[in-house]
C-alpha cells in the first residue's frame, strides 16, 4: 500500500508541476510579443501636371515623375528607434532620419512630427531617372553596426563611398533576415481628410501636411518596410 501511495503521490506531484509549467511558458511566450516599438510614419507626394497636381500616399511601390515632389514624416509615440535610409539610383546612400546619428544619444521627442525634409520645403525629383528605394527600419534597440556603417559613408571620400553604400545594403538586408521571426502588431492608417485630394490654390503655395496621411506603425522589436520608386 505503501509503494501504492508512493506512486499516486509521483504522480500528482509531476502532473501539478507540468500543469503549473505550461500556463507558466504560455505567459512568458505572451510576454515576448509586446509592443515595443511604435511610430507614426507618412510618405506624401505631389504628382500630375501643373494643371491637375495632386496629393497621394505612397503606401507600396509605384512609379513617379521627374517635377513630383516628395515628403515624409515621423513621430515616435514609444521609445524606440527609427531610421529612414534612402538608396539612389546612382548607387548613392543618404540617411534621412535622424538627421543626425548623434541625435540618438540624448534620445529623440516623443509626439512630435519630425518631417524630412525638414519645415514645409518638399524634395523635387530631378532628371536623373532610375529606381530609388526608401528602407523604413523601427527597432527596440539600436543597430550600432549600422550606424557605424552610416557614419563612415558620410566621412568617407566619394571615390571609396560606393563600396559602403554597398555594405549598408547589405547590412539592412541582414538585420532584416535577423529579426525575421519578429511581428508587426497593427500597421493601420490614421488618415485625416482623405488619401487623395486636388491642391487648391493656397495649398500650392504652403503645400499640404504629410503628417495628416500617417499611418500607425505597432511592433515586437523590429518593423521593416521598403518603398521602391520606379522614378521616370
């Protein structure tokens, strides 16, 4: 009876464990996907004939023309980190934002509209046609081989730019492959107005407000999307 006893007592010892272990990794698996990075994030263009201009989102990839302008914008709403890197179609790397990697250490406002460019001045596509590719990257951490890459892009003399211009490629595409398994949590517009609309005349001269097409960006650690223009 003893041994009997014995058993049963095993028994539920190991089921009470098993059952107290399984909720216990259910809730730990819970806590891993937490919304730790989010962000509002706009991209805007002006585009038709100087007598039909009108102002679109860019949400995928599309094709725009030389005289259409440009602009985005970003607003952090979690303590996170974003980069904004654009490729050209020379081959060329700029950072976008932040507009300076220093920035980062002091650490950037919360709720409030960063534009790029910056004020209300719009970038114009000039006549250099080709493909030109926006990377849009919302991390819970900093990519400090990223940066490092960045800022030796920027030091560095144009004749040995284009060799890191391709290590920074390379580098995204890395970091994307990284943090693969990662989710997005909600990626939903937060449009006020309208996607589309005619400018009007006094619009034309202080030019519409990106942020109004903004979409809300939630993420698990690390958020990646990339704009590809087709510019003609």
């Amino acid at each position: 009876m003893r041994t009997l006893a014995t058993i049963l007592t095993l028994s539920c010892a190991f089921l009470g464990f098993r059952l107290f272990e399984h909720p216990s990794s259910t809730v730990i698996t819970l806590q891993q996907e937490v919304e730790n990075v989010g962000f509002r994030w706009a991209f805007g263009a002006i585009v038709g004939s100087a007598k039909d201009r009108k102002f679109v989102a860019v949400t995928r990839d599309t094709i725009l023309n030389t005289g259409d302008e440009i602009k985005m914008c970003v607003e952090l709403t979690k303590d996170c980190f974003v980069y904004l890197i654009h490729a050209g179609s020379k081959g060329e790397v700029s950072l976008l934002f932040p507009y300076d990697l220093r920035d980062l250490n002091a650490g950037l406002a919360k709720n409030k509209n960063f534009y790029v460019p910056k004020g209300r001045v719009w970038s114009k596509l000039d006549k250099n046609v080709g493909r030109e590719t926006f990377y849009v990257l919302g991390t819970s951490e900093r990519l400090i081989e990223l940066e490092a890459l960045l800022a030796n892009y920027a030091s560095a003399d144009d004749s040995k730019k284009p060799p890191i211009a391709e290590q920074i490629i390379a580098e995204i595409r890395t970091v994307r492959k990284k943090f693969r398994t990662f989710t997005t949590l909600a990626e939903k517009p937060i449009t006020i107005g309208g996607n589309v609309r005619s400018l009007e005349k006094a619009e034309e001269v202080k030019r519409p407000d990106v942020s109004t097409i903004a979409v809300q960006v939630s993420a698990n650690n690390f958020y990646s999307k990339t704009f590809t223009i087709d510019h003609q």
